[in-house]
C-alpha cells in the first residue's frame, strides 16, 4: 500500500523549464507545491537549447534568472536563418538570446526552485498513477526507491514533456496533429572559429543521398565556450540517416560549406544525439482540476525555436490565471480555461507556421512575394524576429490575412523597444 506524503495546493510532474517556472511563480504566491521529476540532475534532454527574451522574461519574473546569467553564456545579438536575418529586438528589458546545455540549465533552475521553502522537489521518481477522487481533489501515486507514496491535490500540472504522463491520465484531446517534419541531430565543439557579430547561425542544404531534397545546418555560441552545431533532414530521410549517425551527420555538414569549415576546425566534445520521433501536436491545454504546460501541452518541430519559449510563456500565463483565484476569488475552473484560451492564442500563429499549415493556406505567389519581401525589407526582417521571440504577437505576422498584406506592400513600421 502506498505511504502518505501529505496534501499540496498543486503537484506538478516534470521539472525542467515548465516544471520549474510554474512552481517558483506559484510558490511566490504562497501555494505549498509538489515538484516531481523522473530524472536525477545532472542530466541532458533533447533541445534545441537556443531561448530568447520570451524565456529570459519569465525566468525573471519567476526570479530564476540571476543563476543563469551568472553561468557567462554568449549573448547572441543576431539571427542569420536562411529565410530571415535580423538582430533580436529589446524586449523587456533583453535583446539577446542565449544557448546553454541543458544538463547545466536545468539542474541550475532545480536547484533555485527546491530551496524555495513552500515546494517539495522529488528526483527519480515516476508518477505511476493520476485519478480524480473527486471536483476537488486528484490522488496522484508517486514511485520512488523508497517505494510508493500517494499524495493529494486539487490541481495536477503536467509539465513532463512530450510522452507526458499527465496528458495520458488524465485523457487530455489532441486538438490538432500534424506528423513529424525532419529529424534533428546535434553535438558540442570546441574551437570553433567564431568572427564578427556573435550570432545563430543556420544554413540551408540538401543530402540526395539519403533521399533529403532540404537538410539545414546550426551553429549556435553555447555556454562553457563550446558551440552547438546540429544538422537536420526531412523526415522520409530519417530512417536512413539512423543507420549511421556519425556518418551521415559528418557527411551533411561537408556539403554545407559555411559550416563545414568552421566544424572541421573545432573538436567535437560530446556524442552527437538526435531524433526523428517529433510529432507535431495541440493538447487541450486544461480540464476539470488539470493543465498541461510546455511540450506536455504543445509541441512542434525545432525548427522555429519555440520550444523552450512555450514552456517558460506557458508556465507563465498558467501561474496568472491561478492567482486570480486567490486575488479575485474566481473559481479554479474558470482560471484554467482562462489559461487555455490565452495559451492557444498564444500559440497558434507559430504553430501553423511551424507545421507549414499556414504556407498550404496560401497561394504560392503570395508566400514567395512574402518571402522575397523579407530578403529585402530590414523591417519586415525584424518583425518576423521580433514575432518569433514574441516581442510583439505572432499573429502580427503569422496569418493568412497578414501574410497577404505584407506580401501586397503593406506597410511594416520600423519597431519600437518594449
């Protein structure tokens, strides 16, 4: 029989980035939280691991920040994709992103949220079962080496990623699914020659050999002075990149001449690590005494960057709702469908973008004229930054209305700081 561990206002599985975010923003409020995580820390997760004002916004408002800056990361100024180039806009009060492994990221946020004296942080331990005992209470089993515990609350928060057990227990619809797109693939270099702006770097290409008419190339400054690099193809390339990582990896780089010569130089420090396993995906973002943050509730393919920006906005908007039930005395429900809206809203314009959802929206003439626009337009190049960081609103950019309007001559503002 499972032991007692005692009664929370909320529990939240996952303690990554979502994970941590909710619980130092609830806490701050005066909630008493359970945090579990399956993972001891030290320990990496895939990412793309470049985040951008959005993150660095919520990580201070949670008051996580300061440990992060300490860890002396690059301050990326520049984004230099293949179909946008800006510098990253003030936002905030940040007008940079940065790139940290995540085995030191997320230990570091670990560490700040446990020693909050209001949360309870569990390490290797696994939710084995999530059941509503009634509209006001959850039992949640946790197993750990001691053995099993069960404990309490009125609100479980799933923030444990994309196979999220929450999501599964609680039955949480799929809202939308669109299949993966590309496979990602990535390691850490060191002495990689670096010159001018210090900036992410990302390349197009291709690999015919493997059956990928589009591949892409990163480089991103990383923490520790090393640098991210990644390399990527379509997804129906995927099954023959995996029979030979290295190799293929290796080979995708040499035909990116860009990249290559900086890789060739640099010393490869870690194993390279990847996946094709990326679906892309809308969850019901809450449910009668139950949300979903981050990948649990939304997750996408990489190559737009938004993945660690969802997590820390989502965690965010959830922690607001929630204290509207203890400074407007709102009911718990209402507060997470609250939370729901404003996460969809949030979310939607760069998930389409992201699926390409919005490109099949539209007539080619108009995205090609929108695209072509970008290349030679600074302003539009800088509201699509600034819309990717979420300095101003995705849909700002990213409808089809919009998108046509640009593409027609519409008039782009030169942006203001924020």
């Amino acid at each position: 029989m499972a032991k007692q561990i005692g009664r929370f206002d909320a529990i939240i599985v996952g303690a990554r980035i979502a994970g941590c975010v909710t619980a130092a923003a609830l806490a701050q409020r005066g909630w008493s939280i359970l945090l579990v995580e399956r993972a001891q820390f030290p320990r990496p997760t895939l990412s793309t691991h470049l985040f951008f004002s959005d993150t660095l916004h919520a990580l201070q408002r949670a008051g996580l920040l300061e440990p992060i800056l300490r860890i002396g990361a690059p301050r990326i100024r520049w984004l230099r994709f293949p179909y946008v180039a800006a510098p990253f806009p003030a936002s905030k009060g940040f007008d940079f992103a940065l790139c940290i492994r995540r085995e030191v990221l997320d230990t570091l946020l670990f560490e700040a949220v446990r020693s909050l004296s209001n949360v309870t942080a569990l390490t290797g331990a696994r939710v084995t079962a999530v059941r509503q005992v009634d509209d006001r209470r959850w039992d949640v089993v946790v197993a750990t080496t001691s053995g099993e515990w069960l404990t309490s609350a009125p609100l479980v928060i799933g923030a444990d990623g994309r196979d999220s057990t929450v999501a599964r227990q609680v039955r949480a619809p799929v809202l939308a699914y669109i299949p993966p797109l590309f496979a990602w693939y990535y390691t850490y270099v060191d002495g990689l020659p670096w010159d001018g702006d210090v900036a992410a770097l990302a390349y197009r290409g291709d690999y015919p050999d493997i059956g990928a008419e589009y591949a892409a190339a990163f480089l991103f400054p990383c923490d520790a002075g090393l640098t991210l690099v990644g390399y990527g193809v379509e997804h129906r390339a995927f099954s023959a990149f995996r029979r030979d990582v290295t190799q293929h990896f290796v080979a995708g780089l040499r035909r990116i001449p860009e990249v290559w010569e900086r890789f060739a130089s640099a010393r490869r420090v870690a194993p390279i690590r990847g996946t094709g396993r990326l679906p892309n995906f809308l969850r019901q973002a809450s449910g009668s005494g139950w949300a979903l943050v981050g990948d649990a509730g939304c997750h996408q393919d990489p190559h737009s960057v938004q993945g660690m920006g969802n997590a820390a906005r989502s965690a965010w908007l959830l922690a607001e709702e929630l204290a509207r039930v203890q400074t407007e005395g709102i009911d718990l429900q209402q507060a997470l469908a609250r939370y729901a809206r404003r996460r969809d809203d949030d979310l939607l314009p760069l998930f389409a973008f992201t699926t390409f959802e919005l490109r099949r929206q539209l007539p080619d003439d108009i995205w090609e004229r929108f695209e072509a626009r970008t290349r030679e337009d600074p302003d539009l190049a800088s509201l699509r930054v600034a819309a990717m960081v979420h300095a101003v609103h995705p849909a700002t950019v990213y409808t089809p209305e919009r998108v046509t309007s640009i593409a027609n001559g519409a008039v782009i503002p030169p942006l203001q700081p924020a």
